[in-house]
C-alpha cells in the first residue's frame, strides 16, 4: 500500500472518530449505494448521513474541500437516492475533510453540501 493510500486510511480513520464524537453512528464504512462507493454510511439523529472522506496533505489548490468536483457531487447524489429509494425519509450529503498543518490535522465537518432531503 502507498503513502497515498495509508493517508486516505488513517484520514477515513480520523473522520470517523470524529463523527462519532458529535453523536453520529456509523452504519457502514467503505460500501457501495446506488453502484456508487461510499466511504461512510451514518445516523444522525433522524437522518442517514452519506459522508465523503477528502485528505489533503497541504491546503493549496484550494484544499480538500475543493475535491469533491461536479461528478463526485453526482455520485453522491445518485448514492442517497439508493438510500431514499429504500425508505429512508431523511438522507443528507456531507464531506469531512482532513488537512495537515503545521499544527497538525485540520478536521472540518462540511453539513448538507449537496443535497438535504
């Protein structure tokens, strides 16, 4: 496995430790919704959370966030219609997206980025 790979890991890791802290469940990690991946499949409260997982080890460029272009959003799209499609009321998008600083992991939780349902 690669650096680029083990990073993504321990960022998924990261992020997924995070989500839990604030109260969310995590149902799945690393599946496929709608033939799509999906990095982590949560609860939060009434709503299933479909999460994108970005690293970026500098924030040039326009960071991690800036990762999840117009075909990312489709995909993300086309998973939580899988999730609306077999019941769930509430499906909701959000990215997490980690970055290394000088201080050290930069971790921010982006909420309902693309759809809200």
């Amino acid at each position: 496995m690669g650096n680029a790979a083990r990073h993504g890991r321990a960022a998924e890791a990261l992020a997924v430790a995070y989500l839990e802290l604030v109260g969310f469940q995590v149902v799945a990690r690393n599946t496929r919704l709608g033939g799509v991946e999906v990095d982590v499949v949560a609860r939060d409260r009434e709503a299933h959370v479909v999460v994108e997982v970005k690293f970026r080890a500098r924030s040039d460029f326009g960071g991690a966030a800036a990762a999840v272009d117009r075909g990312k959003r489709e995909r993300l799209v086309r998973a939580a219609s899988s999730l609306l499609a077999r019941g769930h009321e509430r499906v909701r998008i959000d990215v997490v997206t980690v970055e290394l600083s000088p201080e050290g992991a930069d971790v921010r939780h982006h909420r309902g980025v693309v759809s809200d349902r």
